[in-house]
C-alpha cells in the first residue's frame, strides 16, 4: 500500500514539472484543479451541496493524443491522471482513465465522461479509521458540466464515483460532487 502514497506524490511532482516540461512538448494540454464535498449519497449527507463535507482536493492531467475524424468520434478523447486527497483522515484516491469532452459547436458549454480506475490509500491510514473499500483497486466514473469562461479557462460541476464492487467483502461506494476550474494550454 505505500506504493499508492508513493504513486500520489509522484503525481504532485508531476504537476510541478509540468510547466517546464510543456515549454519543450505539448502533451499536456489541460490542468484541473478543484474542491469536493465528499460521500454525498450516504446515509448521513443532506445533499448534493452541503458544505460540511467539503474535505477533499483534486487535480488532474488531462495529455494529448491525435485527433480523431470528427465523423467518427464526436468527441475529444484525452487520457487523463489525477488524485483526490481528504483533507480530513480518509481515503485519498489515485486514478486514471479516459476523458471524453463533448463541447457544443457555437456556445462555450461541455460535458464530459470519464470512466477509469483508481487506487486507494485506505489501508495506510491510522489504526482505527473506519475503512469504506475492502480492495485497493476500484472502478472510477466522472462526469462534469463546464463552460469555458475565457479562453484557455473554464469551470465545472464535476462528480466522481468509487466503488470495488463488492469483490472485497463489505463496501461502500464514494460520490463526490464539487466545482474544479481548468486551465487550457
């Protein structure tokens, strides 16, 4: 399990990198960034927008690849890598996927799905914390709504969804759901 924490801050040095590195090749064309409030479908939460669970941070990578025929897949496909780490003592994740951007053809709106996987951290945490997933490795979808605000820049509902499915014994999915801003290269 300490590969993930390894793995996590690999990711943060990653972003610090990334400006420097971009100078030089343009694989990284997007960078998001953006708060959480997490578990909004448990039990406890009142809803999608309570602000007591406003406890997890995000970033993410969004990397070029060819463009396909618009005719073909109406839709930018980009692979993405990102993290949201709790703020509070829970699990922080790890994750990796595919990002598919629809955007509107004349207004600055977008949608967006984004299906991958993840890793969590959960086993590393102090002894005592209840633990929400029986696997380290979990299924993770995204999706979000943005508009482009400037160019280059834009902001978006995002909601992001764990689970292992319950291959590992008793578990309990995380919804997040939070506002993150992207800055375009």
């Amino acid at each position: 399990m300490r590969i993930i924490w390894q793995a996590m801050m690999a990711l943060g040095m990653t972003l610090l990198a990334v400006s420097g590195a971009h100078a030089q090749f343009d694989i990284v064309p997007e960078i998001r960034g953006g708060i959480f409030s997490r578990g909004v479908t448990d039990a406890d939460s009142s809803g999608l927008f309570d602000t007591e669970r406003i406890e997890d941070a995000n970033v993410e990578l969004l990397f070029a690849v060819p463009a396909l025929s618009p005719a073909l897949v109406p839709a930018e496909i980009r692979p993405h890598l990102g993290a949201t780490f709790n703020m509070d003592g829970k699990e922080s994740m790890l994750y990796g996927g595919l990002s598919l951007t629809f955007r509107l053809p004349v207004l600055p709106i977008f949608a967006e799905a984004s299906p991958g996987g993840a890793l969590q951290n959960g086993s590393m945490l102090a002894e005592g914390t209840p633990q929400r997933f029986g696997c380290a490795a979990l299924v993770r979808a995204s999706g979000s709504v943005g508009v482009d605000v400037l160019p280059g820049a834009s902001l978006m509902l995002t909601a992001e969804h764990y689970t292992d499915g319950g291959l590992c014994g008793d578990s309990e999915a995380l919804t997040n759901v939070g506002v993150r801003a992207g800055i375009r290269f």
